[in-house]
C-alpha cells in the first residue's frame, strides 16, 4: 500500500516550565491510518526517508495525513513545517519479548535548557555544548507564552544522577546555557 499526503509535526506545549515533550521518539500519529503499525516514510521533497511507528489518533484537529514527533521530522527534513510525503508498506508493529526487565526511566528525568527564541539560536547552542562534549541533547520546539520557542533536552536520565546536582555543574560550566529540571514555577 502507498499513500501520498501531507506531514506535519506535534512537540511539547504548555506555559512556562510545565512544557514538555510529548514524543520524542521516531513516532507519528494520523486520524486516517490504523495504529499501532511501522511504515517507511518518504519526504517527496528532498528523498529522506525512515521507518516510523503510527501509535495511533492524534487530535481530532490535526491536519494532513501525519503529525510527526519532533526527532522524525527532523530526520525527514519536515521540521519546522509540514511537506509532501509517501507511506509504503505499513506493517503491524511486532509484539517482542523485553530484553531486559528495568522499566522505562521516567519522563520527569530530563534537564532542559532555558526557551531559545529562535531555532538557529537553539542549533547553535547545542552545537557549542556538543563541542565541549555535552551529547546527547534533543531539540524540542513548542509553544511558549503564544510563541514559538526552542529547548534543549538532555535525558531522561537514569535514577543514580542527582538531576539537582548536574544542573548546577552544567550551569556552572556553561553559564551561557543554563540547565534546570522543569517543574511549576
């Protein structure tokens, strides 16, 4: 089966601190496809392609054929906008075994920089913390006081690491770029 639509992207929302990411994974929802299933997905505009997991609806308003979590439109070249895309063999997700029995770390166990008011900004800033050996980081747009804004997501991370701590190192390290664990202000 091949479909052709259009693709968008969905990320955290909220105000203030309460903002978080929703997705971060190679994931997708449609109001048009069955869920959960795997399919190649194709951005007709510059050839990128990935397989993404469909987990199901998104909301009732969404448009297009796919809402796109923040790292698959990236990796699609979607981000930050929709595009033309093809869906080819969609697939049933596969039922596996756990490798290993530890749960899934918790979503709250992420350190997030302060909003950056443009994406250059935020590409910049990851740029710069990668080069003094801060990997790992995720780019998580949304909205922020009726505007569009960017984070920084370092995580989650494991239960061991004092997320208190870290931040105040980072912090201290990188002043420019200063890391908290979200919460209500």
């Amino acid at each position: 089966m091949v479909l052709r639509g259009v693709a968008g992207w969905y990320a955290w929302q909220g105000q203030g601190a309460q903002a978080r990411v929703l997705h971060p994974e190679y994931t997708a929802t449609s109001n048009l496809l069955p869920g959960p299933v795997c399919a190649r997905v194709e951005n007709l505009q510059n050839g990128r392609s990935l397989e993404v997991r469909i987990t199901g609806r998104g909301p009732d308003d969404a448009p297009g054929l796919l809402q796109l979590s923040v790292s698959a439109a990236q990796a699609l070249g979607v981000f930050p906008g929709t595009a033309i895309i093809q869906i080819n063999g969609l697939q049933p997700v596969a039922r596996t075994v756990p490798v290993s029995p530890q749960k899934p770390l918790p979503p709250d166990r992420c350190l997030w920089s302060a909003p950056f008011a443009t994406l250059n900004e935020a590409l910049q800033a990851k740029q710069i913390l990668a080069d003094r050996g801060i990997h790992g980081l995720l780019l998580a747009p949304g909205i922020l006081h009726g505007k569009t804004a960017y984070r920084l997501r370092l995580g989650p991370l494991p239960t061991t690491i004092s997320l208190q701590s870290l931040a105040q190192v980072l912090s201290k390290e990188n002043p420019e770029y200063p890391f908290r664990k979200l919460g209500k202000e």
